[in-house]
C-alpha cells in the first residue's frame, strides 16, 4: 500500500478542499487508496498525525467535498454528515486520527435513510455501523496506539476499515449515478449551471433535485458552489493580478458576487484569504 503525502504534507501541494497555511508544520497526512473493491463505496483513507507545540492549537478549515466522512482518534469515533459551511477541526497536543472519505453513494448506505437527516451533523460511529462500528474502533486503536506513522499500522487500521464496508455492497444503481454526477461537476469547471448537469444525465430538475438531496443531503446548486469555492481558493493561493480575474474564470457575473460567495462559506475575503494564505508577500485587497 503507497503513501501519498504530498497533498497536505507541509512543503508539498495543498489539497483543494484544505485552507491550510503553507508555514503550518503541525501535521503530516498520510493517503492511502481504497481497494478495488471498495472504490465505489470508499474515496481514499487518511491519517494524520501532528504534534502541536504546548500552549498552542493548530486550527485545520476545510471546504470539505461533498460526502461523508468517518473519523477515529484515541479520543473519539464519529461519522460526519455532508457539511454544507467550512469545517474547522483544532488540533493540539500529539495525536493522530485514522479517516475515511466516503464516495457519495455511500452515505445513505450506511445510514439507511436519505441522507438530508445528516446534513452538518456528526454522531457517534456506532449509530452508523453498530456493534461491527465498535469492534472497528477497538481495532484500529490498539494498532495505532503503538507507532501512528508505521506503515503497518497504516495498513492493518484500514484493513479493519474494509473487513466492516465490505458488509455495504453492492452499491446500488442511484448511487453509482449520484457518483458520476459529482464526478461530472468536481472534474469539469466549466460546469457552472445545474441545467448543464441535467443535459449531461438525462434528467429533468426535479429528478436531479431528488438524487442530491436523497444520497447527498444538499442540492445540485451546492456542488457546483462548493467546486467553485475549492478552485478560488487554488487560484488565490498563487496570487492572481485581480480578484476581478479569478472571478471571472470560476464565472461569476461579476467580482462583487464572487466576494460575496467567498465570505459567506469562508469566513474573509478573498483578497484577505489570498494574503493570509499565499506564499508570496501580501498585497493589498
């Protein structure tokens, strides 16, 4: 099983989803993918692993991608819903966590029931996954308790992850389609109308309604907002000439809209995001 580190290693790429500062060093994060059996049902597995000066926090925002999540540390297990704002996890101490990033078919499998019942919650695993939820948790906890960063404590934690998804398959026809269509909308930023993805699949806008909010728990207009929001923060990292220009590209009417998307899911500007984030020396807004 390879590693792949660079997508939110200090020093390395940042991930789209993650607004993470380029000088935090707090943190490695460790990817690993999911076996071929599991790909419709499992995006990828990670771990992080940090250590946090005492005294300090290292708050960690995430526009995070439209699935659900699983999540175990020594402190907590908890599945998390699709969440529709920024994600904000505050790191301190030493500590580690091992992750799984859903497929978005696979929420409502595992729940049982439309997924709009978890929008921007987070529960306990074993409300998801039982008993099975908690023998999973004891598992990956006694392997990790002893080296977070070997690479066979790496392997035996998401073996544990398998052994318990597995009991999910087949996914079901709607969500291999709910799988495309996100694929559709996160791999094409020329996607910036919901009637684009209608044309794409064949479905009327109550038909694609229903899809995203059964299996995602959010609408069609959400997914292509998100992707958007992701690439701006991308684009703004490498300090465009104008804001006018990123706004542009991502297609917006115009840069006041833009602005206005930006901080209301983000919490600043995008010229204060840019000048917070970027490698570069600050300009001003």
């Amino acid at each position: 099983m390879k590693s792949d580190t660079g997508g939110s290693d200090a020093g390395g790429p940042i991930e789209r989803a993650h607004l993470r500062h380029p000088n935090d060093t707090t943190h490695t994060i460790f990817r690993y993918p999911a076996p071929p059996d599991l790909r419709e049902l499992v995006s990828r597995y990670w771990i992080p692993v940090w250590r946090v000066p005492q005294g300090r926090d290292a708050p960690q925002h995430v526009l995070r991608y439209p699935v659900c999540l699983i999540v175990i540390t020594d402190e907590y297990a908890r599945f998390y819903g699709v969440e529709s704002g920024l994600s904000t996890t505050v790191l301190t101490g030493d500590g580690w966590a091992v992750g799984v990033m859903l497929t978005p078919a696979a929420g409502a499998l595992l729940t049982g029931v439309e997924l709009a019942a978890f929008t921007d919650r987070v529960v306990d695993v074993s409300e998801v996954l039982g008993d099975a939820g908690r023998d999973t948790v004891e598992q990956i906890r006694e392997v990790m308790r002893r080296d977070p960063r070997s690479p066979g404590a790496h392997r035996s934690a998401t073996a544990a992850y398998d052994d318990v998804l597995r009991s999910y398959l087949p996914v079901d026809d709607e969500g291999r389609l709910v799988n495309r269509v996100v694929a559709f909308v996160e791999d094409n930023p020329d996607v910036l109308r919901v009637e684009q993805v209608r044309n794409e699949f064949g479905l009327s806008e109550r038909a694609l309604q229903r899809l995203v909010h059964r299996r995602i728990g959010l609408t069609p207009k959400w997914l292509i907002q998100r992707r958007r929001l992701q690439e701006a923060a991308g684009r703004l990292r490498e300090k465009p000439a104008s804001l006018s220009e990123v706004a542009a590209v991502l297609g917006y009417a115009d840069q006041p809209h833009f602005v206005r998307d930006f901080k209301n899911v983000v919490g600043m500007t995008p010229g204060a995001f840019a000048d917070r984030y970027s490698r570069e020396n600050p300009r001003a807004e």
